[in-house]
C-alpha cells in the first residue's frame, strides 16, 4: 500500500526522513513511515547555442616613410708622424783603474799602508763559531771534601781508572741554585808520594787548598819529586808546624 500511494513508489522505515512521510499508510507495521521515493532531477531544456562573435578587422599597417640617406662625409687623410733624427749617445766615462799594490820596498811600520782592493768575504769562507764546551760550577762542596784541594771535573773527559783513583762517588758538584749537575763529578788533584810522607808533609794544590784549615810552616812548591799530580794540577809538598801558632795564609817556600 505504501508503494502504490506515491507516484515514484515509496518504502516503510523507522524514522521520517522528510515531511511528505505518513504513518498510516503502513499498517501492518504501526511504528514505521511510508516515505516516498527519491524524485528524479527535471530534464533540462536545451540551450540555445550562443552566436559567434565576429572577430574585428585588422588595421592596415602604416606603410613607413623612406629614410633619407646620410649625407657623404669624406674619410680624414692620415697625416704621417714626424721623423725623429737619431740622437747620438754619450760616450762612457771609464772609471780610473784601481791602484796597483807598491812592492814591499821598505818595511811595513815606515811604509803607508796601500790602497789595495780588498777581496769581498763569502759566506762560504766565515769559518762556523766553535761552541763552547760545558763548565762544572766551582763548588764549595768539593773543596769541602776534598781540604788538600779539589775540583769539580766533566765525567766525559776521565777514564774509568783515573775516575777510580781521584774522584768522590758522592754527589758534591752543586751549583749556584744549589743543585746536582749529572756532568760533573769530585775529584782530588794530588797524591803524597814517599818523599813527603817521611818528612810527615802534606801534598796539596796551592790553587785549590783551604790555606785556613791547615797550618803549615812552609811549602816545597819547586820539588815536584815528592807528590803525584793529576793531569792539568800541580802540587807541592808542605811541612806541619812543629810547635806554636802559624799563619792561615798561603806558606812561604822551604
């Protein structure tokens, strides 16, 4: 019955889904709704088709005047450049040869000195600086060590058995900072010899012995038979005193 009611057909639903649903024309189901169906859009009438516009005619171009011609100018004529007469050039000034060297006719103090040209000096023949070989601090320490007389002495230059008989194992080489210096070593400059050993002397080095600490009468400084030197020292064989206070200066010569 819901079909046949509207001119399109309709269907029953639970819910309206427009005003021109009825509820009654679906009996057998009370709660539902007889909507109709969905009206098909109007067939629209045809369009005239619209006229053709026609296009606007061109102008014609405006045909352009002749050009005149430029008038002839004639081309400058090149002028030449001017010829330059050639100008002698000036003769060299020679300079005066150097003066000969005059022969040694006279000795050199009576003689002036002449005006020889020197020989430039090379690089090539300025002889290298030597350098300067390492100095051991003259420590008091070793002197300390060593009353007699000692001296701080580069290791380099001692062998072993001259290191053996003359030096100190001990480190007394410091410096002014009060420091080691590892090149350096202690060693003693003289030895007694029998000579001096029986006249109960006492060899030591007259420019490195504490002349204050001991007390001697007198020094054999000429008689080198009685004491052994190391290499670069002399030494000198000096007698004790035998009763009384001597001098703590350097002794006279016996």
């Amino acid at each position: 019955e819901c079909s046949l009611h509207f001119t399109f057909g309709g269907y029953c639903t639970l819910e309206p889904v427009s005003q021109k649903c009825r509820r009654k024309l679906c009996k057998p189901y009370p709660p539902c709704w007889c909507c109709p169906n969905q009206i098909p859009p109007p067939v629209p009438s045809p369009v005239a088709a619209p006229q053709p516009v026609p296009s606007p005619v061109a102008a014609p171009a405006p045909i352009p005047s002749p050009v005149p011609a430029p008038p002839h100018v004639p081309s400058p004529v090149p002028i030449p450049p001017p010829v330059s007469t050639p100008v002698p050039a000036p003769p060299p000034v020679l300079s005066p040869p150097p003066p000969s060297c005059p022969p040694p006719l006279c000795p050199p103090p009576s003689c002036p000195p002449p005006s020889c040209p020197t020989t430039p000096t090379t690089p090539s023949s300025i002889p290298p600086p030597t350098p300067t070989p390492p100095v051991c601090p003259n420590s008091d320490c070793c002197r300390a060590t060593y009353l007699e007389g000692g001296s701080c002495t580069l290791t380099s230059t001692l062998t072993k058995p001259e290191k053996t008989k003359w030096c100190s194992g001990s480190k007394q080489c410091l410096t002014k900072i009060g420091t080691f210096d590892p090149k350096c070593v202690c060693c003693k400059n003289c030895k007694p010899r029998m000579g001096c050993k029986k006249m109960k002397g006492k060899c030591v080095d007259p420019a490195t012995v504490n002349w204050a600490y001991f007390n001697f009468v007198c020094c054999y400084y000429d008689d080198t038979a009685k004491c052994l030197a190391r290499k670069g020292s002399d030494c000198a064989c000096c007698k004790k005193p035998n009763g009384g206070q001597g001098g703590h200066n350097k002794p006279p010569s016996c």
